[in-house]
C-alpha cells in the first residue's frame, strides 16, 4: 500500500482553485499512478475529513524555450475532491 504523502504531493493555490474552496472543493497534484480510491483514503486520513467525490485529470506538460533550446515541463494529474463535511486548515490561511 502507498503511503498518504506520496500520493498527494501538494496542493494547487490558484485563483480558481480557491474559488472552488468555498463551494468545499479542493485541488491537489496528485501522483500519476494513483486512481480515485487512493486519492479519497489519502486525503481522509491526511486531513480527518470525509470526501464525497474525486475528479481526476491529466495534465500535459508544456513547451518552453530555456536560452536557446526547447524543453517540456513534466506532465502531472490534478485531483479535485469535493468533501462531505469538514475543512482543511491548509487552504484556510491563504
């Protein structure tokens, strides 16, 4: 079994992703080769919460140009969880 801290890598904190915060959604990124069960039982018992629903996406890395060479950032999946009850003090702060 994986652990709780290497499925969730960290939380997204973006302008969208903390208007989804009041309507109790949160956004993590998530490792690439986890599924939805592992991502609900990583979350509820990182954070003491219940979760309801767990959308996932993949996320392709894009194109960017380093001084005179082409590179790609990594790809990544992002989880959206949307809780039951509860809040996670993490996004409470921000």
């Amino acid at each position: 079994m994986k652990n709780p801290r290497d499925i969730i890598k960290k939380p997204v904190v973006t302008e969208k992703s903390m208007g989804l915060v009041e309507e109790n959604k949160y956004t993590f990124i998530v490792d690439m080769g986890s599924n939805k069960i592992e991502i609900r039982k990583a979350v509820e018992e990182l954070f003491n919460v219940k979760v309801d629903k767990v959308r996932t996406m993949r996320v392709k890395g894009k194109l960017k140009r380093v001084r005179n060479r082409w590179g790609k950032t990594p790809d990544r999946k992002k989880a959206i969880v949307t809780l039951k009850e509860g809040k996670i003090q993490l996004f409470e702060g921000v």
